[in-house]
C-alpha cells in the first residue's frame, strides 16, 4: 500500500475489492468488451474502470447494475450476490471494530478478523491446531507461548469468537488428527479444549469433521486454509491460506472453486459428527491416563 493510499476514505485495495473486481474483470472478457467500452456503459473514466477491476474504489450499485446489462448478465443471483459483496465491502471500508482496539494485533490478523466477522459462513481446515473459533482462552493462551507470540494474537482468536453468537452464521470446521492430539499446554488444557469442541459441535450452526491418521496419505496435508463466504455459499468466496509469518488471500474464482472442492473431499474422507463426538470422547479417556 503506498503511504498516500490512506487518504480518501475507501481510497485502498481491499480483499474483497479484488475478489469483486476480478469478477466484472471476467464478466467484462467473457463478453469481449474494452474498459474503454464498459466506461461508456457507466459514463465514467476508464481509469475508474480500471481501479474497479483492481479494487481500489468501492463500488456504487447503479454502477454494477449498468455493468451487468452491459456484459449481458442477466441472472438474478448473480447480480445480487455482486451487490451484496459490494454493500459489504463498503462497509467494511468504513466500518471500525474491535480488532481496531487491539494494540499491536498484525494488519493480516486485523484483515482477517474484519472480514471473518462480515462473513455469512467459513469452511476451515487446519492441520496442526484447533480452529480459533474454537479454541478455549488456555489453549489460545499456549499456543501464543510457544510460537513466542504476544497477548494481542490470544486477545483477538477470543473476541473472534463473538461471531459464533450470531445465529445465522455457519462454521464447518474439518481438523486433522494430529491437532487433536497434540497436547498444547499439557493434559488439562487439552481436556478442557476437548470438551469445548464436544459442547461447541453440538450446536446447530457448527458441524466439526475430523480426518484420522488411518486414511492415510490425502489431499490437503500442504497446507491449512479457511473459506470465506460473504453471499451465497460459492458466490465469490474468498480463501485465506495460512503460513507462519503471515496468511495469504487467494481471490480469484478458480482458487476458490479448488479450495472449496478440495475441502469437500477432505470432509468426505473425515469421521462425520457421530464419529467425531465418539473419537473425542476416546481422546479425553487417553488422555486422563
């Protein structure tokens, strides 16, 4: 971001900016048409086009309506569901929250957190550790000693969580094994966490799938990512890979459409919610040996 990118308000390229942008960049050469042409079709410039496509201005919704008849879309849901990124992106563009209060938090966690929180739903596979929405505050709490971490990273995975006391939201989380039983903080954390996720699956809007050891060699061991949804579930989802110094954002359609694909498979392969729960209450028995 150049250091003058700040000084309009919305003047800056957001996550889901790009991920709106690169889809009326694909609507716009699926019907062969130039930004000269699509600026016209909005009586604009086509360096307005251009930041659209890029994402570096929010999006006016006569605009995306001019856009659409232009490039010959005439589907409904299509059309609602690039509105409704749009809505959301403009406010997030605007909108202060908690992870604004958190001295010290990472702008990829601050970024993470903002759009986690406007999200409708987020499939999320992870490797190594439980998922934060899930986690407890002493496990959280270890995790951040060992990697040497501060007390913004436990202080946000808890404020995180507030999500979770919104109704319509939708957590799928699938977890590898190995997370389950590493035991991070020692035998009580772990018990303590492990009955979290025993109390936490059983509510309606969490589905927890968990992949053994014993199905061997898989897809999806490379890497941990979590699936963004802001519309309709496969409606410009957005995808955050995770990595020790930092995640990443996967923003275009055919990533998403992989990584949404890829998921289903793991979860395919993974003990479902009657399996799980009798798996985790094997772990907690092991683990008070």
């Amino acid at each position: 971001m150049s250091p003058g990118s700040m000084e309009k308000p919305g003047r800056v390229s957001t996550v889901l900016g790009r991920r709106l942008g690169s889809e009326l960049l694909r609507l716009r050469l699926a019907a062969e048409l130039t930004q000269g042409q699509a600026a016209a079709a909005i009586t604009a410039s086509t360096a307005k086009v251009a930041k659209m496509e890029t994402g570096w201005v929010p999006m006016r919704d006569p605009d995306l309506r001019e856009l659409c008849a232009a490039y010959g879309v005439a589907d409904p849901t299509i059309i609602a569901d690039l509105l409704e990124m749009a809505r959301v992106d403009r406010e997030r563009r605007k909108a202060r929250g908690w992870w604004d209060d958190v001295p010290g938090l990472a702008t990829h966690v601050t970024e993470y957190a903002s759009l986690e929180d406007a999200s409708r739903s987020v499939r999320s596979w992870q490797l190594t550790y439980i998922p934060g929405l899930l986690q407890t505050e002493r496990y959280a709490r270890a995790l951040r000693e060992g990697a040497g971490g501060d007390e913004s990273v436990v202080t946000a995975r808890l404020e995180r969580q507030r999500k979770l006391r919104d109704a319509t939201f939708v957590l799928r989380a699938a977890v590898y094994e190995a997370a389950l039983r590493q035991r991070v903080g020692g035998r009580g954390v772990m018990a303590e966490q492990l009955q979290q996720l025993q109390a936490m699956s059983q509510r309606p809007q969490v589905s927890l799938s968990i992949l053994p050891f014993e199905v061997g060699a898989v897809e999806g061991l490379e890497s941990a990512f979590s699936i963004l949804s802001f519309a309709a579930p496969g409606a410009m989802d957005v995808v955050y890979m995770d990595g020790r110094l930092g995640g990443r954002w996967l923003e275009n359609d055919a990533a998403a459409t992989e990584s949404a694909e890829l998921f289903e498979r793991i979860v395919a392969r993974s003990l479902n919610a009657e399996e799980a729960a009798v798996f985790i209450a094997r772990l907690l028995e092991e683990n008070e040996r």
